[in-house]
C-alpha cells in the first residue's frame, strides 16, 4: 500500500538523495528562499528547513518537484513511464474516500486566536510583496452542482487574519465565485499546505472532475479525506496544515508584485480578500512552499501537469510521437517533441497539434529520436544543423498566448513551428558518437 503522509515520503527523499535536510539557523525573510534556489541550482534538489528564527516547533519544505526524477520516486514509478502513469490517471480516475472524523491529532486556533503570523510563510524574492502562500491548494465546492475542486492560488499574508487570493478568470474557484454572487455574496474555503506529491500534481491539472480522483489513481488507491472543522470541505486526511475561511466577493485589495514563471516579476493587481476562521496543524507542522520563478514552480505549474496532454495531442496525428517536453528553462512557453517522419510535412503536422494542446504554448521544435530532449544543447545543435528557417520555421501571427508572457500585445502573440528533423537516410543522422567504458573508474586514479 502506498503511503499518502507527506512525511514518510520525505525520509524517502533524503535516503534516496533528492532532498537535503539544512539545520543552521535561517530566516523566513529573503533568506530561506535565497539558500533554497542555491541548492536547487548546485544540487538540483530540494531542501527541508529544520531549525527557523522564530519559529522553534514548524519546518518549511521547499523543492518537491525540482525534478522529474523526484516526481516519479515520489510516486514510486520508473521515470519513463511517469508521463504514461499521469494519462492513466486521467482516463481512470478513482474516487476518494471519506472519513467523518480526523484520526490525527491537530492544533486548533479558530476566531480571534486565529494568527496567520505564526506560520512560517517565506518572503521569497527580493521584490515580493511580502509573505506568500505559494504551494497551499484550495479546496472549493461548486454552489451550483456541489461539485469539489483542488486548485493552487498565490495568497498573500495582510494581517494576522487576512490573506489576498489570486483567482484567475476561466479557472473553476472563479466560476464557483461567479456561481456565489449570485446567491450568498461569500464563498467558503479550506487551503491544505503539506501533503503528498500525488496530491499537488493532481491539483495542477486542468480537470472536470474532482483532482482528487487523479491523485488517487497515480497512487492506485484512493485519498483519504476528512471533513474541514469549519465548512466541511474534504480535504487529505495527512495535510500538514488545514487553513479555513471565506471570500467576502464585495471586497478587494491590492497585492503584489511577485515572481512569476516567466522569470519576471507579476505587476500589482486588485484581488479578493480571504478571511481566515480557523487554522488547524499537525504537532511540529511542516510548511511546503514553492519558489517564485524557480524551477519547481515552472515544472508544477506549466512543465509536468501539462506534457501528458500535449502528448496525447501529439499522438493524435501520428502514433509515430515518441516523446515531448515542456521545459523548465522555457517558462511553460517551449515544447519540444520527439518524432521521425517519413516525408516531408509531417513534423509541421505534429507540430501544429502541440500548439493546440495548450494556448500558452508559444513556441515548438520537432526534433529525431536521435536527440535527447533532456539535453538542451542537443536540441540547439539539431536546430542549427537540421533545420533551415526559412524553409523549415512556421510563424503564426496573432495567437491567443499566455496572459503573463511579457512579449504578448492584447495577448496576442506570434507562435513558432521549427522542423529540426531529417527523414530517414539523411547524411545529418550519421552522427559521431563515442563508445563508453563499462567501468570507467578503473581508468581512474584512486582517490586519496
């Protein structure tokens, strides 16, 4: 059976080495966030805070999802088939189950010892406009049909009662808002900090249903939830924190900038006021968060979620697609797809059904199954040796684009198709490739 607390699967991180454990002291200001991307750029892994100023009971987790390797240990599948585990899941999904009452014990601070300041929420980048919730997933019921959904919202810190909500329009929480000022004028909420990787990949997906049911499958059993203190939303029975409250949708207030995917910093907007009625807590809670415009952040949110859709696009116009990619280091704007054609045009075909998968992609190379995607020089090197732009790039002018991509107009902008491949018996496959020893260590000096 798989486990689903949060905990177990991180003692499994630090054995297998995708996440390290930091016990000097550090500084939830600046300071966390500052020592967190370091490792994350000289490890590539993630990092659990043990020992906080100011905070002497909590720890705050950060780097879950710097790579994909992480992802599929903590889902315990091989890693060529995690892509394949994620369309499983969505074409299988399997239900939560419920259980009237929390077999955990939990701390409980509800109306006026309700004290936001006492959770260690990080101020990341230098320009944030203060402490963000970045990694809480927002648990929301339909007013309408009742129907549950699990999303990620940037919440900013006001008071020891208040957080700012970000609620994007054609997201489902801003239909259920829509759907709440026309009856009540409030909506009612939980946000759960703290829980499997099943849990938060699944609440990135663009889904009809309740993400629970991915989670369940990609773990091949279902979540257990409890019911909230407060509203009754149902939420993962193993979170580390359970914060409830309301959307009062009469007020505003303006928040941010904060980093954003695209490596910028979002500009300040006016958003929706939460008020927090209750905060509950595991003993010694552990606080995840996600780092503004690091690379966790590009692979939850525009990276992971997404490629298993577009692939699914791809293999639409040709069984033949043998992979695809949406990079980090593209901000959710670059997908790369594998794929040998056997004449010409075919590659413009494939490359015109990854655009379609989703509208925030701006830009997509073809390349052969001869290059390794997850070597960005050697999708340069087939763009510069395979492709010839004018005969093998595609622009297309005035596409609807992603709203925070800093080169759209109106959000429109012009998308790309590079055919970086060659058909087979082309001089351009004849590539040199070295031999590798079976041990090279023995052609090594001993270290000392």
């Amino acid at each position: 059976m798989a486990t689903q607390d949060l905990r177990e699967v991180i003692s499994r991180q630090i054995q297998s080495g995708h996440l390290v454990e930091v016990s000097q002291p550090v500084h939830v200001v600046h300071e966390l966030a500052s020592v967190a991307h370091a490792i994350e750029e000289r490890l590539g892994v993630g990092t659990l805070f043990r020992n906080l100023s100011g905070y002497s009971d909590a720890s705050v987790l950060s780097g879950m999802f710097v790579t994909y390797e992480a992802v599929a240990d903590a889902l315990e599948v091989e890693l060529s088939h995690l892509k394949r585990r994620i369309l499983e899941a969505l074409a299988d999904p399997m239900a939560p189950s419920h259980n009237g009452n929390d077999p955990l014990d939990r701390d409980i601070s509800a109306g006026q010892d309700v004290d936001l300041q006492k959770l260690p929420i990080p101020t990341h980048a230098p320009r944030d406009a203060g402490p963000y919730v970045t990694a809480g997933i927002v648990a929301s019921r339909d007013p309408e049909t009742s129907r549950m959904n699990y999303s990620y919202h940037r919440m900013l810190r006001l008071d020891r009662n208040h957080l700012s909500i970000m609620i994007n329009p054609g997201r489902h929480l801003d239909d259920y808002r829509l759907a709440a000022e026309q009856t009540s004028g409030e909506l009612p909420l939980a946000a759960f900090i703290g829980v499997h990787p099943a849990i938060m990949l699944a609440a990135a997906m663009r889904y009809p249903g309740d993400e629970l049911e991915i989670a369940g499958r990609l773990l091949g059993e279902p979540i257990e939830t409890v019911p909230s203190g407060q509203y009754d939303l149902p939420v993962p029975t193993f979170s580390e924190y359970i914060l409830e409250g309301s959307i009062d949708l009469s007020q505003r207030v303006v928040e941010g900038p904060m980093g954003e995917f695209s490596g910028l910093y979002g500009a300040k907007s006016e958003e929706y006021l939460l008020e927090i009625d209750r905060i509950s807590h595991r003993p010694q809670p552990i606080f995840q968060t996600i780092l503004p415009a690091g690379v966790e952040h590009k692979v939850i949110g525009a990276s992971l979620p997404r490629e298993p859709v577009l692939l699914k696009s791809a293999l639409g116009v040709s069984p033949e697609v043998k992979d695809v990619l949406i990079p980090p280091y593209g901000s959710g704007l670059l997908a790369v797809v594998v794929f040998d054609p056997t004449y010409e045009g075919q590659a413009k075909n494939v490359g015109m059904a990854a655009l379609a998968a989703y509208t925030t992609i701006k830009s997509v190379i073809v390349v052969n199954s001869d290059i390794d995607i997850t070597k960005p020089e050697d999708i340069v090197w087939a763009v510069l040796t395979r492709a010839d732009m004018q005969r093998d790039m595609s622009l297309l002018p005035r596409f609807l684009g992603h709203p925070m991509d800093p080169a759209a107009v109106q959000g429109l902008v012009t998308k790309s198709i590079i055919d970086a491949t060659v058909l087979p018996g082309s001089p351009s496959l004849d590539r040199v490739v070295y031999g590798h020893p079976a041990d090279l260590d023995w052609y090594l000096p001993a270290e000392d």
